[in-house]
C-alpha cells in the first residue's frame, strides 16, 4: 500500500510533539542533549528537537571503536549536525577509557569473563554520555528508544527478575544528583514508524549496510524475538506492554529509592561500586594479572 507522504509526516511529528507535551519531557529552558549514534532513532529526535529546541541543544555521539559500522552512523552525525547547525561533540572509549570495546572484550575474553559485549557497552557508554551532559551543563539526555525498545526493556527487567530496573524505565527518568535524565520522545513510536519517517527526510545513510559487530550477541535479541512472536496474534502488543507499564509506574514511584554513591567514583548507584566501576576494576584486575 503506497503511503501519503506528507500525511504520514504530519501525523508522525504531531505524535512527536503530543508525546513531549504528555509527559512533559522538555520543561522551560531546559538544556538538552541528544544522545546521537547516528542511526535512525537518535538521528530522528536530533531533527525534530532542532525545530523548536536547537539554540540550547549538545548532540553527543559515542565512538566505541567497532570499526565501520560506527565511522558510519558518526559521520552520518556529523553530516546532520553540520546541516541543522547543532553543536557536536564526540567522545571516545579509547580515550576515556584507553580501550576500545573490541579490546575489553577481547581482555575480558582472555581473563575467561564471559559479561556480554551489550552489557559492557552500555555501562560505558551510559556513564560516559552522563560525564558529558554534566560536563556541558545540560539538564535533559534525549535518547532514541522506540515503542519496541521500550517494551524490550520491561520484558527484560521481568525475564532476568530485576523489577527494581522498572523504576529506570519510563518516558522522562527521575532526577538523581549525579544524574542527568534521560528523555524518550519516540516513546511511542514504532521502530517501523521511525524508520520510514528517517528515510522519508533523509535522516540516515540509504547506503549504511554494516551493523554493530557484537549484536546478534545481545540479550535483547530474546526480548525483541518474543515481542514479535506474540504481535503476530496481536499486532498492539507492544503498545499494551507500554501503556500498561505506564499505568503500573506511579505505583512502583511509591517505594523509596535507596541511592547510594559509588565508593570509587562517587556516582549514584544502588550498591557499593557502580556498574562503571565494576567493569573498570575489572580492567585494571586483567591488565595487572
Ligand atoms: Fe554496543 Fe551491543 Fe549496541 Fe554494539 S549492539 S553498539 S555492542 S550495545
Ligand atoms: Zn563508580
């Protein structure tokens, strides 16, 4: 079925704006970050946000060092940033780290640790996205998470019996010292939505073939997997996921959030050492073997 192009475009951006009106996501002279890859997702938030938001806007982009596929989504940044006239910055796990990810991994490999490559990746790069929104005083990370990562998320929480994951979860994050939260417009956005509306503006690289190295190893896989087996019987399962979460939330808010500070970092954690740490402790650990 042929789509209406500009019809879609509207009813995709009025989706957009009603999303951040609903949950409040950008408040009054905020300064927001866009955390951006370079794909789709991020790529579509940065374009948008830029309409209303662009003179207090930082896009973000972490290189982990996985080769092609993300000297790609970069330089797609850069191009995008370069056009909409949005201030760029990139940080890298080489450098703030010493390591690419490839190399932990392979470290982590040698020492017979078997922590997935998403999980250290995340850590990473989650933590080094904070740094720089605190370094760059920013108030608000605006993230790409789609519809169907939002509902991978609460299933995963539930799969791996870590409901206290479910109080991370959420449109706008809770504000934590330390902290910068994190804001999801796309939230309920399909990832099929995005895509079209991506290649409908020209957000990313038609050409861009090569994927992240490490993701056919990531536990979200099982999520997205299950997801997609029960939307074959009804094709709004994702959405009653979500909305469902969102109904449930207020009543998880309820219970007193113990927050602890990172003996070695000082960041906000639930236990002793953050899970930034954890991973660097480790580093230092197998180096020193
Ligand atoms: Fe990192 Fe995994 Fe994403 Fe690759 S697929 S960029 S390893 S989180
Ligand atoms: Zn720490």
């Amino acid at each position: 079925m042929a789509i209406n192009k500009s019809l879609f475009i509207e009813k995709f951006e009025e989706k957009f704006w009603n999303t951040i009106e609903r949950f409040k996501l950008v408040k009054r002279n905020e300064r927001i970050g866009v955390a951006l890859s370079g794909g789709k997702d991020s790529s579509t938030v940065l374009y948008l946000l830029s309409q209303r938001f662009k003179d207090r806007m930082i896009a973000i982009s972490i290189d982990e060092g996985t080769g092609e596929y993300r000297r790609a989504t970069i330089s797609n940044a850069q191009r995008l940033t370069r056009m909409l006239g949005v201030e760029h910055r990139v940080y890298s796990f080489k450098e703030t780290y010493g390591y690419t990810l490839p190399g932990i991994i392979e470290l982590f490999k040698k020492n017979n640790d078997n922590t997935k490559p998403c999980t250290i990746c995340g850590i990473l790069r989650r933590a080094l996205l904070n740094d720089a929104a605190i370094e760059l005083g920013l108030d608000v990370l605006a993230v790409g998470h789609s519809l169907e990562d939002e509902a991978q998320s609460i299933l995963m929480s539930i799969f791996k019996g870590n409901p206290e994951f479910l109080q991370r979860l959420g449109p706008r994050s809770d504000k934590v010292k330390g902290f910068v939260p994190r804001i999801k417009p796309l939230y309920l956005h399909s990832e099929k939505e995005v895509l079209t509306y991506a290649l409908l503006q020209d957000l990313v690289d038609k050409s861009l073939t090569a994927s992240c190295p490490f993701s056919s190893l990531a536990y979200r896989n099982t999520a997205r997997k299950a997801l997609n087996l029960l939307e074959r019987n009804d094709k709004e399962v994702k959405k009653k996921i979500v909305e469902s979460f969102l109904l449930l939330k207020s009543h998880i808010e309820r219970q007193p959030r113990e927050i602890n500070r990172c003996k070695r970092c000082g960041s906000p954690t639930s236990g002793e050492y953050c899970s930034r740490c954890k991973i660097l402790m480790k580093i230092e650990k197998f180096v020193n073997k």
